[in-house]
C-alpha cells in the first residue's frame, strides 16, 4: 500500500493489495477496501450521515461499512458514505457526494462534482456526467447515460406531504441529455432518448424521443 501525507485510516479498516492513499485521506472505521484501488487527495471513505429534527427521514443506525471494489478509482474531495457498494471497475470523479444505501455497478462513471443520494441504486457501464443531481430512491438500470447538469425529484409535494418518496426510474441503455429535469417516480423506458432541457412529468415509452417542456414525443 502506498500512503500519503496527513492520511488518517482508523480501526479495523480492510485494505487490500496494491492499493494508493493520496495526502489528508480520511479512511473511516471498518471501511474494505479491495484491490488495485485509487484514492486521491483529500477524498472521505465510510463517512457517517449527519441529521436533525426536521429531517423527515433520518439515517438509520449501525448502518453497514463502505465496500471498494477492485480497480476502482476515487477522485480528489470526494466523499462516499457507509452502507454503499461500489464494485469492481468504478470511477469516480472529484468531488463528487455517494450518500448511504447506495450500489454502483462493475464499470460505471460518476462524474466531477456529481451528488448520488441515498437508497439509490445504479447498474453496469452508467455513466453519470458532471454536476448531475441523483435524487434518493431512484433506480437506474445498466447501461444509463445521464448527461450534465441533470435534475432529478423524488417528492412531488417538495416535504409538504406524507406520501412514499419514489425517484425517477431509468430502464435499461435510455439517455438523458443536458439540463433536463425528471419528475417524481417517472419512468424513462428502455432505449428512450430524453433531450437537453427537457422537463420530463409523464413516463417515456421505450424507443421514443421527448423534447421541450413539458416533455414531448418528437
């Protein structure tokens, strides 16, 4: 293992072989840590979720460690919270935020400054570009392209109400261009294509093309 300056690893921290720390890396308690992994300056491993008493849902307790994949690869500032997985193949980029409850799949990118919120899950091969906001409780099949800047929403009522948050839900290989916007619990169907700036309120059949706003078949 090759570490650098000012880095802190805590108790019963799992590390594997041929692994690089860069300088003031914070490794937090029972974090594993796989093989061939790269973890760059200043980036934070099995950080711990804060809350308050307006939170309406707050983090549950004990949650399970951090879990690194072999060969992946952790940008400069980043910080990734207990309870995800990110398996084997991963990049991701600098400072970008992976919130608790959260599965990467084998090969997918988050980009710089990205924010993946908890209790998401995200495939195989998705690349999720720069600044792009993943809302909690989304689900994102394999093969997801989500271009820069996207937006995503799990609560319609914006924390007035008492219903079921539920994230946006991409199907398999659909894309998302620049700067549009995903409602509350829309499903985006397999192959679809969503263009940039577009305000997405309705589900998107599979094959189809939407453009404008609100979302419209081209």
């Amino acid at each position: 293992m090759e570490k650098g300056e000012n880095t802190v690893i805590e108790d019963d921290v799992t590390i594997g072989a041929f692994v690089r720390i860069g300088h003031l890396v914070v490794i937090k308690q029972y974090t594993i840590i796989g093989d061939y992994v790269v973890i760059k300056d200043g980036a934070v491993a099995g950080q711990r979720p804060l809350s308050n008493k307006k939170m309406a849902r707050k983090p549950s307790d004990g949650l399970p460690p951090l879990v690194i994949g072999d060969h992946v690869s952790i940008g400069s500032g980043t910080v990734l919270y207990e309870a995800v997985n990110v398996q084997s193949g991963v990049l991701i980029g600098d400072l970008a935020s992976i919130r608790e409850k959260v599965t990467i799949g084998e090969d997918s990118i988050i980009g710089r400054n990205a924010v993946v919120e908890n209790n998401t899950t995200i495939g195989q091969r998705v690349t999720i570009q720069t600044s792009a906001y993943v809302t909690a409780d989304m689900t994102i099949e394999d093969d997801v392209f989500i271009g820069p800047c996207v937006s995503t929403s799990n609560d319609k009522y914006m924390g007035e109400g008492q219903v079921k948050h539920q994230g946006p839900i991409l199907k398999k290989g659909c894309k998302i261009g620049n700067n549009a916007t995903l409602l509350p619990g829309v499903e985006i169907g397999e192959h679809a294509v969503v263009g940039a700036g577009a305000v997405v309120t309705k589900d998107v059949e599979a094959g189809t093309t939407v453009v404008g706003s609100p979302a419209r078949r081209l």
